[in-house]
C-alpha cells in the first residue's frame, strides 16, 4: 500500500509539472528547439515537485533521476518533432512518463524502502490525484484527441455577438462539469450524472453547427470523469 501511495504522490507531481505549472508557451518553443531554457525550467520544476511530493528525505536520489530521464524524453520528443514534423507525440509521451515514475518507485523502495515523514491516507490522495487530473490535464488531453482524430474546431459563422462563444468559456465548462461529474461519481450519485449530461445536451445543442462537436466533447470530458471515479473507487478498495 505504501507503493501505491508513493506512486500516486509522484503522479500528482507529475500532473503539477507537466500540466498545471508548465504554461502552454514553454511546450511550444520546446517544440521548435531542443535545448532551450525553458527546457531546464521544466526539468526544474520536475525535480522539485517530485521530491516536496514525496515526503521522503531520501528520495532526493530517486528524484534526480526521475528528472534526467523526464529530460531525456522530453529532448528525444522535440528532437522527433523537428526532424519529423511528427505533431501527435503526446501520448507516447505522457505514457514514457508514467512507465518511468512506477519502475523508479518500485526500484526506490526496492533499494532503500520507503519512509514518509508521516502518515498519508491512500483514498485522500486518489481523490486529490483525481481531481488535479480532471482540471487543465483533461482539457489538454482532449485537445489532443480532437488532434488525433482530425476533429477540427467548427467555425463561428454568425455574426450575432450574443451568439459567439466566450474565450476560454468551453475549457471553464469542461473543468467544471468533470469535476461535478467526478463528485457524484465518489458519492455513489450516477444518475445525477445523467441528468447534467442531458441538462448540457438540451442548452448546447440548438447551435447545429457545432452539435457532434459538443457531443464529442462531452462524452470525452464525462467518460474521462467517469474512469478517474472508477479508478479511485477501485484504488480504495484495495
């Protein structure tokens, strides 16, 4: 149980760094060169959440290797999308990192075991890890699925101010909805889950246009939902 709390705490560093303290620009210009500084400010930023986020004065070693390899893939992905012109690397990407957080957690408490500075509650910290996920992680996740599948955004075609979107509005829309969803979901509520996707279909959906736009949406943003409370659930039963 003591792993699966290390790995969750690293997940979440990992959710802070990659996501919610790295603005968008730095993974641009990451995209255009190799080395560039905000390439060492990320790795930066991995070394310190990771080893804050492990409670366990000595996982510092654990940490500085964690970030060289975060490094290394993040390198090696930019190096692939210049050479390559390769856009859609994200997944790959997210998924070297998970892989590499679970085998450093499984070698760190293999080597030198595990101890944490106090007591941590597994399902707490499946919950913080499940909400931090659903916020800015998901939009971005999203995002790249639309890319994958070529699902392109539909132009506004009005000219009636009342009837274009807010900037950024979806994106707050999305955070908010997953994060109610998430919610009934852990308090065992599903069928109030229904009632707001049916709710969001009757308000969106008089824009025709955009209708299998916002149903993708939609189902990606309450499935991703639903999975996380499954997975939390699970997590706790453990």
């Amino acid at each position: 149980m003591i792993v699966i709390q290390l790995i969750i705490l690293q997940f979440i560093a990992h959710l802070l760094s990659d996501f919610i303290l790295q603005p968008q620009s730095w993974c641009d210009k990451k995209d255009k060169k190799v080395f560039t500084p905000y390439l060492f400010h990320h790795g930066a930023i991995v070394l310190i959440t990771s080893y804050i986020l492990s409670f366990d004065f000595g996982f510092w070693k654990a940490a500085i290797l964690l970030t060289v390899i975060h490094f290394i893939i993040d390198g090696i992905k930019s190096y692939i999308i210049q050479k390559t012109k390769i856009k859609n690397l994200f997944f790959t990407d997210q998924f070297l990192h998970l892989i590499t957080i679970i085998g450093i957690v499984l070698l760190y408490d293999c080597t030198f075991g595990i101890h944490f500075l106090f007591e941590l509650e597994t399902k707490t910290l499946a919950i913080i890890a499940g909400f931090l996920l659903c916020t800015k992680p998901t939009n971005i996740i999203i995002k790249f699925l639309f890319r994958a599948f070529s699902i392109e955004t539909p132009v506004e075609s009005s000219d009636n101010d009342e009837e274009k979107s807010l900037p950024n509005a979806g994106k707050l829309i999305g955070i908010t909805e997953r994060l109610l969803a998430l919610a009934l979901i852990l308090l065992g509520q599903y069928e109030a889950v229904g009632l707001i996707i049916a709710a969001k279909s009757i308000l969106r959906f008089n824009a025709t246009q955009k209708s299998e736009y916002v149903l993708v949406g939609t189902l990606l943003s309450f499935g991703i939902a639903t999975f996380t409370g499954i997975v939390i659930n699970l997590i706790n039963g453990i």
